[in-house]
C-alpha cells in the first residue's frame, strides 16, 4: 500500500505543478488582450500541456501502477498527464470513482 500512497503523492504534486505553471502563463498574457473565457481556456491548454509534459518528465503512470499498462508504455503515461493536467480537484475525483480494494469502507465516494 505504501507503493500506491507515494505514487498518489506524486500525482498530487503533479497536479499542483501543472497547475503552478498554468497560473504562472496566464499572468504573461497582458490583460485586457483576452477575454475571460479565452483566458480559461488558455488555463486549460497551459494546465494540460504541463500535466502531459510532467508526467513524461516524472515518468508518471498510474494506470500501469493498477494494474492496467498500456502497450506501448508511453500511453499510459500521456493518459496519466492528462489527469494531472487537469488539476487537483478532479484528480480527487478521479481517484474516489475507483474501485476500492477489500478492505473497511470499501466502496465508490459518495456524489455529491
């Protein structure tokens, strides 16, 4: 379990860099060039280009890590980013709607 719980760590802080990153392009962009909407959406394509680049940095793959490697390896890894890249709140999301083993409390998260 201890394997699983580092591996977690690690995406969270994936997540919080991609995210860094994200925040940290959005501030080059001069104000008043975009609009809001068009400044989300390049958060968006900042966040999820970080995620997908630190997760072939870091050498990230969570799937393979439960069980599901992919062939070839580096999909595995590009799906990974994109999870990170989407941040924080919805990589908790992500992991609470997986199957939980054995176990007490087993069980999907409720919705909320």
């Amino acid at each position: 379990m201890g394997g699983l719980a580092t591996s977690l760590t690690r995406l969270f802080v994936l997540a919080y860099l991609s995210q860094t990153v994200s925040r940290i392009g959005e501030r080059l962009v001069p104000r008043g060039t975009l609009s809001q909407r068009q400044r989300e959406s390049l958060g968006e394509w900042l966040s999820t280009a970080a995620g997908i680049g630190l997760g072939f940095a870091a050498d990230a793959d969570i799937l393979a890590e439960l069980g599901l490697p992919f062939q070839p390896a580096f999909v595995g890894v590009l799906l990974t980013g994109l999870i990170v890249g989407q941040g924080g709140r919805f990589l908790t999301q992500w992991i609470a709607g997986l199957p939980h083993s054995g176990g007490q409390g087993g069980g999907a998260a409720p919705k909320q």
